[in-house]
C-alpha cells in the first residue's frame, strides 16, 4: 500500500484536474464551476491529507465542505490540523439510529436520510441537543439492490420531506443519491436528471423555496451531475488518489 505524500503536486494536480472537470462541465450547460461546492469524502484519509486539500481549494477560491461517511471515522475531524478550521461538516454514509446522536453532533448537513425511522432518530437526537440539523432525503434513482434510499418517485418522496418540514429541529434542503454503477453514460444521466426532476417536483407541490440541493456526483461521474444540476459534488478518490484497502 502506498501512502500519498500529503502536500505535493501530485495532489495538487490532481485537485486541479478535478476543477477543471467540473468547470468544463458547469460551462457547457452554463453555470459556473465555483458555484459548486466541493464535498471531499473523507473516510479511510488522514488529517494531514485532508488539511492539505482544503488548503489548497482555499487557494482555488471555492467552497469546501468535508463528508464523512462512517461514525467511526468522525473523531478524526476533532485533529488540530482540522479542528475550528470553518470547513463544513456533512454526513453522507448510510446511517444507523445508535449513531443518530454522534453525528447529529458532528454534521451540519446530513445527506443520507433514507428511512423513516432515521428521520425520526435524528429529530429526537437535534431537539435534545438543541440543534438544528439541514438534511438532505435520500433517493435510490439506479434501483441498484446494493444502495439506500428511498424509490424515485414523488408519491414516495413528497410525504418524507413534509415530514421533514414539520420537525422542528430538521431543515430539509434537497436530496442526494448514488448515480448508477456503470460505465453506460446513458444509464448514469438517467440516474441523475431523474433525481433533479424529483428535486423539482418537491418544490413545485410543496411550494418550498429553499429546496434546491442536489448532491450527486462523485469521482466517477462528477462532469454528468454537474451537467445535469448537482449543487455539491462528493469527491474522493479523483483527489486523494486510489482508497487504501
Ligand atoms: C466514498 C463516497 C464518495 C466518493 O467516492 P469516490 O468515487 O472516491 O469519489 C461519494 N459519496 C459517498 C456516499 C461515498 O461513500
């Protein structure tokens, strides 16, 4: 297994590399890059490496927010080399109710809202903490067996976000998902304008004005999300390189 070195420059094309794959994206659609924010997914890195990143969309001018997915993995960000930093704190992993109150202390947004009763865990855990939690419902748009959330439709998905909406210490913003696991472009955009239609659907039924989320798009298909609407990409390997296994 080989480390990455955490501050070089082979890290540092490697996150301009990135940039510039949203940028084009955002331009052929006419939006543009910075807009985007840039959620690094965090699990398996190091303090160090993940520091250096942030330093370095720092410098790129663009908005940064770090996404952890395993519970396990949240106390890292308490390093001094993260702690205080100003970086937002996201949850994008699959959730479990004896986690709710860790990571509704730890996340600002969580994206991986995917079960009823996890909404209600986390409802339960932000009141007690005094807390108020934005979180984004999350949408299985591939039908892959393999991945959370629930099924794409508007029946399904309007009555979780007005459930959302009334609990007090929720903000539901948007949605997320996990685009299809293919190489078929095709399939992918499918996947992933699918879950913009929805967003829009969302907002048009429930008149909600501040729903307008889409986080989608990892290292693999980030140039089709931003083209279809993603307002945040989860980036991981495509900036820190190859996970350790
Ligand atoms: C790991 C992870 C990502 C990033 O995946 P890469 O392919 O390494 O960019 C995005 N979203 C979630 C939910 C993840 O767990």
């Amino acid at each position: 297994m080989t480390v990455p070195s955490p501050v070089g420059p082979q890290l540092t094309s490697r996150i301009d590399e990135v940039l510039s794959r949203i940028d084009s994206a955002a331009t052929r659609v006419g939006r543009d890059g910075a807009d985007i924010t840039v959620l690094l997914a965090t699990k398996t890195r190091t303090p160090q490496q993940i520091a250096a990143v942030i330093e370095v969309l720092r410098e790129r001018g663009r908005t940064a927010a770090v996404g952890e997915n395993r519970a396990q993995e949240m106390a890292k960000h308490e390093d001094p080399l993260l702690a205080g930093n100003g970086v937002p704190r996201h949850f994008i992993g699959r959730l479990q109710t004896n986690k709710a109150r860790d990571v509704v202390a730890f996340a600002e947004m969580i994206h991986s809202v995917d079960r009823d009763d996890i909404a209600e865990a986390l409802q339960r855990r932000a009141e007690q903490a005094g807390l108020t939690r934005e979180v984004l419902v999350q949408v299985n748009t591939s039908g892959e067996e393999s991945k959370g959330g629930y099924a794409p439709s508007l029946d399904t998905v309007l009555p979780v976000v007005e459930r959302l909406r009334d609990s007090a210490n929720l903000r539901p913003t948007g949605l997320m998902t996990i685009g299809a696991n293919t190489s078929d472009d095709a399939a992918v955009r499918a996947s992933l304008s699918s879950l913009r239609e929805l967003r829009d659907g969302v907002c048009e039924r429930l008149g909600l004005d501040d729903f307008a989320q889409l986080s989608m798009g990892m290292s693999g298909d980030l140039e089709i999300a931003v083209e279809e609407g993603a307002t945040i990409v989860r980036v991981g390997s495509a900036i820190f390189g190859p996970r350790p296994t």
